[in-house]
C-alpha cells in the first residue's frame, strides 16, 4: 500500500482537543481488525492516540463487559442491556476518552453510543428519546467526531466470527434475522448522523477495507 501521511489529514484543532473516531457495525464486520490498521498507521507516523472499546475500556467497564457479552441471550432484556451500557460508557467517558482527548490525542474506540441506539433502540425496542435523555443526562451528551459504520453481509460476519469458539458470543447466538435487522438499523443509522457518520464496505477484503477507511477519513477531515 501507498505511504500515507495521515497526519495531513487532521485539522489543527487536533493540537486543542484531540479527535473521538469510532468504529461501528454488525458482528463480524473487521472492526477490530480494522482498528489495528489504523493504529499502526498513526503510530508509524508518531501521532498519539489510544484504543478503547464498549462495553470495557475501564475496570469497571470490562466487568460489566461480562455481564453484557457472555451467557444466556435471554438473560438481560434491552431496556436492562442499556442501562449496563450507559453506566459503562460514564465511567468509560470520565476517566479514558475525555482525558485522552483533553491531552490532544486521537481516541479510538470500538462502539459507542450508535451500538446501543443501533442494538437496544432501534432493533430491542426501546425509544430512541429516552437513549439520548440518558446520554445527554449522565454520558456529557457526547458524540464522535467522526464514526466509521463498517457494513457486513451478515451471514459472512458470523462466519469471520465463528461463534463455536468464541466465549464473548452472547450477541453471536441470537438468531438471524435479528443481525439481518442490526444491518438494516445500521443503514439508517448512517443517514440520521449522515454529517459524521461513513459507511464503509466491509464485505471486501481488509486492505481494500482499509483503503477506504483511509480515503473517508481524508475527505471528512479536510471538509471540516
């Protein structure tokens, strides 16, 4: 691949505030793949950044990680899912992103908020209103700058994740039609936060991918 210097590509309010970049999509999709490009890039290029995921991040987080992403699919209903996330995700906030952020580094996590308006709102049912009032209320109302929506064939993501092995398979198990849903909601994700967020095809292959990851993250820094 063509050397690329991605530092270019960020604007100077990078050395004010940092840059909150997050990778989004089904399960299989190559976000953590995908993650790990991008952070040898920059660390091939000495830009300071770091890599944190949700549920997790903090020691608290990963705790309740186990509760959200291991055992019975049926043990926890949507509304009960969010609320361990958004406890998850202040504690994530407090002490790993906004710090981070306020060091001037780049932070780049894999799932945010979009996972929960994606998993437990749009798809578990629970109202798109009451996700946001919760997050302006206690996660600081936070967004990404830019999100990265890595769009799977789901049946190909299961494949790449091959659930048989996998301890961390909660949301693995649930049925089909349920991750065939998580595509669909993920799509009108990506045009209700059409400013930030970029949809990417990850039925490709993972340096095709990461060529156009570079690509979208080139034009939406440049633009803004």
């Amino acid at each position: 691949m063509e050397e690329i210097y991605i530092k270019n590509f960020f604007p100077k309010t990078i050395n004010e505030k940092g840059i909150f970049i997050t990778f989004e999509g089904g399960e299989g999709s190559g976000k953590s793949t995908q993650i790990k490009y991008l952070s040898n890039l920059l660390s091939d290029q000495k830009i300071e950044h770091i890599i944190t995921r949700e549920p997790g991040g903090t020691d608290v987080g990963e705790q309740i990680r186990k509760v959200l992403v291991q055992g019975n699919i049926k043990k926890l209903d949507s509304f009960s899912e969010f609320l361990c996330f958004a406890a998850s995700r202040r504690e994530h906030l407090k002490k790993i992103i906004f710090p981070a952020l306020e060091d001037n580094k780049i932070v780049i996590s894999d799932r945010f908020l979009d996972s929960s308006i994606v998993y437990q709102g749009m798809v578990g049912g629970l109202n798109l209103e009451t996700i946001l009032q919760v997050h302006n209320n206690f996660c600081y109302n936070k967004f990404p700058d830019l999100t990265l929506i890595l769009d799977v064939d789901p049946e190909l993501g299961l494949k790449r994740k091959n659930i048989n092995t996998l301890i961390e398979n909660r949301f693995e198990s649930f049925e089909n039609n349920f991750h065939t849903l998580v595509q669909e909601k993920f799509l009108e994700l990506s045009k209700i936060y059409s400013k930030r967020c970029r949809l990417i095809n990850a039925n490709n292959d993972k340096d095709f991918i990461f060529n156009e990851i570079v690509e979208h993250i080139k034009h939406y820094f440049t633009s803004h």
